[in-house]
C-alpha cells in the first residue's frame, strides 16, 4: 500500500494546481490520457500501420522496406472472373476461405440462434436442476479456444472417443477430421458448443424480462402454447434475439482459434477461414506476403464495422424498449 | 349465468397453506369485491377462481358445473390484471382481438365485437395505438376492453385501478358501476381501497389470513361488523375500541359513562368516529386531550387521547372552534355503540 499511499501524496498537490489552471475539461483529460494512450499504441498505431502495410508490396517486414504499390493487393484480391467459383479467381485461397467463412457463419449463426433459443426455453421452465443446467451450459464459455479444439480433437480423432463408441456399437471407425463435409460439420458444431452458454443467457435474461402477467393473460385469452411463443414470447424477445443474431455473426465472421486447433483449417481448404487465410499469408507460409494479409483484413474490418454498427442501433432499439 | 361457488378452498404454497377452507357463494350478476389487508389471499383467491392456480383441495363450480381442475381458458371467465397485461407491441385493436382469433372466431364477428367494446368504452380513437401510447386511463379502459369482448361468465378484476392516480381512480370507480349496471354481469373485483369496495359492491367478502372474517353489503359490514378485525378494517377513521369489564351488565369508559351491556367478564366497545360529538353541559363524554386537528372543511377529524391513554378519533361535522391541546368532551348515542366479547365476536 505504501508506494501508493506515497504516489497520491506527490500527485495530489501535481493534479490540484493542474486543476486550477485548466478547470473541468482539463481533469476529464487527465482521466481520459492513460487509457487513449494504450488504445491508440496498441489499437489505432497497429490499425493504421496495417492500412499502410496493404498498400505495400514484397515479403520484408519493416515498412520503411516495403515498396508502395498502390490498391495492387485490393486488386489482386478482388481480381475473380467469378466470384462465386474461387478457382476462377486469382487469389483463389482468399475466395475459398471467404466461401468457406460465408458457408459457416450461415450455418453456425442458424444453428447457434436455434440451439441457445430451444435452451433458454427450457432453462427458463421450472425444471428440477434449472441453476445446476444454467451452470452446465454456460461452463464451455469459460474454456480457452484451444482447450475447446484440443479436447474436441480428442474425441473425433482416428482413435477418438467418439470412434471408440462407434466401434463397440458395431460400426466402422469414421475418420471424421478428414472428412470434408464431417470436418466442417465438426468446426459449426463445437463452435457452436463452445459459446452457446454466452448467447443462451441473454436470451434467457429476456425471456425473464417479459411479465408473467402477459402469460396469464394470454392463458386466460385461451392462446394455444405455439401461438404463445410465435406471437408473445419471439415479438418480444426480438430485441434481445437481434442482438444475439448479429452477436452471433461477428463472432462467426471471426472463426479462427477453435477450428484452427481442430482441423487446421483442412482437410485441403475445407475449413479454412479468412482469419485463418490472413493468418497464413501474413505470418505462417513460406512465400509471406504482409501487404495481402493486411489488405484482406481491412476488408474483413469492414464487414465487422458494418456487423458492429448494426449490433449497436439494435442495442440502442433493444434498450429503448425496455425503458418503455 | 354466472353464479360462481367456492367449496372448502384450500390452498397451500411449498407446505404453507395459505388459503384455509374458503366457502362462498356468488350469485348471477353480482358485484363481489374482495377485501382485506396485504397478504391476506385476495388475489390468490381470485387467481384460484380464474383458473391460473390449482387449488389444494375444495371445489371450484360456475354455474353449478365443477371446474376445479379446468384450466382457466376453458372457464369462461375474463380477467382485468392489476398491470393490465395489455400485450405491448400489439396495437389496442389487436389487444382485443387477440382472445377472440384464438377461438378462430369469424373475422366480421371480431371486428364487430371490437367496435362495440370501443363504442362502450369510448377508446375508438385509440385503436391504432400501442399500449406504450396511452395514459394510464387509457390502459385500463383497453385492459377493460380486452375482457368484454370475451364475453365471459363472469369478469374477474385483481386491483385494476391501484395503479391510477387518485382524481383517475373516482372517475374510473363510476364507469365500472356504471358498465357493471350495463353488463348485468358477475364481477369479483379485488382491492384493498375499502372505498372502492363501500361504493362498487352488492357484497363485500372481508378476508385475513386466508380466512373470510364476513361476507355482506357495504352498510351491513359498516354497522353490524361480525367481528372486532371487520370492525377496525371497514370504515375511515378506523372505530375507536375501548377494553373494559363488564359487570352485573354494566360496563364504564372513561370518563364513567356508565352503560348496560348483555355480557359479564371482559368485553370490547367500539365507537365509530363519526358517531362522536362533542358533549352538551349536561351529557355525559368520553374526556380527551386533543393531539391533532385536522379540518377537512365539510368535516374535522379529531385526534385525541383519553385520560386513560387510550387513542380517541372523532369526525366531527363543519368547523369547531378547536385547537391542538384543548381537553374536550366527546359523547355519542349508546344505540351507536358496538359490543365485542374478549374473542372479539359481536354481542351487540
């Protein structure tokens, strides 16, 4: 406690003369100063050194070495007879990990809003256990990444678990990580099971906001139980689901950690995503090349800005509902 | 019809019970409004007659028919919720329809309902809007609504005006006696407003603890109240009691009135304060040191201390000259006079 107890002391004197000379708004800086000096050295110098960095050319890795080239690496990246056949493209990994992340943000976000839906449903019945089940869905969250892939891998390897249970049921061994269709199947799910704790609460925590009053009227309106949910229980939980949904979908558009661990991004590029593709380009393959990875990433920023921006304005909207 | 009969209600919570044998018969087009302090089973009672609880044991019959273990959309019965429970992103035209699509009623029968509900209610211009649009009149009039439509048995009403304010809530009073005149139909109205109860119901059900204390009208409860807790709860100032002994069939308040009662051993009088007056030179009077004066202007209430200790409130007519700390007598009609035993039970 004594060097802090030391600190205020030398400050106090410091901070009221700065005080008396630059009022209110002077203070406010002084708070602000510490924090927008590690956000901008840790998130704007290295977002605007990227920006740079994917107007640049050659495999060095300091910028002063690196030759301007322009919007070549946008070019190089967008250049596509076909947009929707990769192989027509001439950055066609690009093209295939952004059809492989398109693929499973589509199928992940369907099946995360549905699985965390049906939870939250149940775990807001008065069921035997509700606080132990709210607890065992919500655990996965608190994993790393890499423990959820590395225990996955664990279970749908060759000699995996999930084979072993196979077997002594009197099936043949599957080889599900070098599948193509199994490995894809098997990155949506255990994504899906790492996080779905985090988007089952929310939408359980607006389940519990709507009145319960609102239920009884309805059961003494005769509302039958699937009229009740399409058209009390989903209106209502809109909000909180359209937060979900775009929650859901940034985090999608992210995809690297887990699926990265479990599959490596294959078999062949069955499961690479951009994250991945950036990753790759930028730091992992031998011909590196800074400037396409960073230009791919600007261009994945700004599909999470516009993801972000939306999040936001439904926040805002699920916000002024409640105050309602 | 719409008679509704309570049988032996039970009803427990987690081992408590909290409902204990309630027997009560409601007749056709009755105005029943329940009454008693908080927790006293009001609205679990009315929650148990719509259906939204089971009881623990008993009978639940409307119309003779038992309905007991009926859920509450198969009772026929409509209920008005202390919130309103109006569906807040539905418009007020789908808040009243929404019960009558359940019943995949025709859609012409639907609209014409709703009109009639509107016209009756005076909301036709609110139709269009959502809950979250109205004043809280408003909702209550579309809360109102949502029950007529249905058409039901019987309306059941859980506090629907303790959410209004004070001026809204006399106004609203007189368009509920008014629409049950209209109606002629059973209404179970819950309060703890003992005014709402006096002016809205044909019979008032006293309740506490889960038990009824006294069920009848408003006047009967106000000057031959069964016990001493209906004797404090109905009426405004509460009765001023005064513990003494009777003895040879005589008993004395303060003050040595001196009065004749059909009891001996220890009994209850009570006085109503509007049956206090102050005393002529020549009539006996409780005396009492005034603590409080408040003039209302059509009437003053007297607050007062008896020189035995006892609290003694008065309501007196105008505006006498009186202040804070003056003694005063104060006598009363023994005809007045209301006389409990020491279990509480009226004598007389």
């Amino acid at each position: 406690m004594l060097p802090f107890v030391l600190a205020a002391r030398v400050l106090e004197p410091v901070l009221a003369l700065w005080q008396r000379r630059t009022g209110h708004a002077g203070m406010i800086a002084v708070f602000l100063i510490p924090n927008m000096t590690i956000f901008g050295i840790f998130v704007i110098v290295p977002l605007v050194l990227n920006l740079l960095y994917s107007f640049t050319g050659g495999a060095e890795i300091l910028l002063e070495q690196r030759p301007w080239v322009g919007m070549q690496q946008y070019e190089r990246l967008l250049d596509c007879q076909n947009h929707l056949q990769p192989m027509t493209c001439r950055e066609d990994q690009f093209w295939r990990a952004v059809h492989n992340t398109a693929r499973f943000v589509l199928s992940q976000v369907a099946l995360m809003v549905t699985v965390s839906m049906i939870t939250a449903l149940i775990l807001n019945r008065r069921i035997a256990g509700r606080g132990l089940w709210r607890a065992v869905f919500f655990f996965p969250v608190l994993l790393s990444p890499v423990v959820v892939g590395l225990i996955w891998r664990w279970i749908l390897q060759r000699e995996g678990l999930l084979n072993l249970i196979v077997v002594r049921l009197g099936g043949d061994p599957v080889i599900w990580l070098n599948d193509r269709f199994w490995a894809f199947a098997a990155a949506v799910g255990v994504s899906t099971w790492a996080h779905m704790g985090f988007y089952t609460l929310i939408l359980l925590a607006g389940l519990q906001a709507i009145p319960r009053d609102l239920y009884e009227a309805a059961e003494m309106d005769a509302t039958p139980p699937s009229r009740v949910f399409w058209r009390i229980t989903l209106p209502l939980l809109g909000p909180n689901l359209a937060v979900v949904l775009v929650l859901a979908l940034i985090r999608a558009v992210q995809i690297f950690d887990e699926a990265y661990v479990l599959t490596g991004g294959g078999p062949g590029t069955a499961t690479m995503f951009m994250t991945q593709y950036i990753y790759e380009v930028g730091f992992a393959s031998f011909l590196r090349n800074p400037g396409l990875a960073a230009a791919a990433s600007i261009l994945m920023g700004g599909l999470l800005v516009v993801l972000t921006l939306i999040q936001l304005a439904l926040s805002r909207r699920a916000e002024r509902m409640r105050q309602r | 019809m719409g008679s509704i009969a309570l049988r032996g209600i039970c009803k427990s919570f987690g081992g408590i019970e909290v409902i204990h044998g309630i027997d009560l018969e409601i007749a056709n087009g009755e105005l029943v409004v329940f009454v008693g302090p908080s927790g006293c089973g009001k609205s679990t009672l009315l929650r148990l007659i719509a259906g939204l609880e089971r009881p623990s044991s008993g009978l639940i019959e409307i119309d003779g028919r038992d309905v007991t273990r009926l859920g509450a959309a198969d009772r026929g019965l409509a209920m008005v919720f202390q919130s309103y429970a109006l569906y807040p992103h539905m418009t007020v035209r789908q808040n009243l329809s929404f019960g009558l699509e359940n019943l995949r009623m025709p859609k012409a029968e639907i609209a014409a309902r709703v009109a009639e509900a509107a016209r009756m209610l005076a909301i036709g211009d609110l139709l269009e809007r959502r809950p979250a649009q109205l004043s809280g009149g408003q909702r209550q009039r579309v809360a109102i609504g949502r029950a007529i439509v249905r058409n039901p048995t019987a309306f059941l009403l859980d506090e629907p005006l303790s959410n209004l304010d004070a001026e809204l809530r006399g106004t609203m009073r007189a368009e509920l006696a008014a629409l049950h005149d209209r109606l002629g139909a059973t209404m179970i109205y819950v309060t703890h407003d003992q005014i709402e109860a006096m002016t809205l119901a044909d019979r008032i059900v006293v309740l506490r603890r889960g038990r009824i204390e006294q069920v009848d009208t408003p006047l009967n409860l106000y000057n031959r109240p069964a016990n001493l807790f209906v004797a404090g709860f109905i009426g405004s100032p509460a009765m001023n009691l005064f513990r003494t002994e009777a003895r040879g069939g005589r008993a004395v308040l303060p003050g040595g009135i001196d009065l004749p009662v059909p009891a001996d051993g220890p009994v209850v009088l009570g006085i109503r304060p509007q049956h206090l007056h102050p005393a002529g030179p020549d009539e006996a009077g409780i005396p009492a040191e005034l603590r409080l004066v408040e003039a209302l202007g059509a009437e003053t209430v007297l607050h007062g201390i008896t020189d035995s200790g006892e609290p003694l409130v008065a309501v007196i007519d105008g505006q006498p000259a009186v202040t804070r700390g003056q003694r005063l007598r104060l006598a009363f009609d023994p005809a007045d006079m209301h006389l409990f035993d020491a279990g509480g039970r009226r004598i007389g």
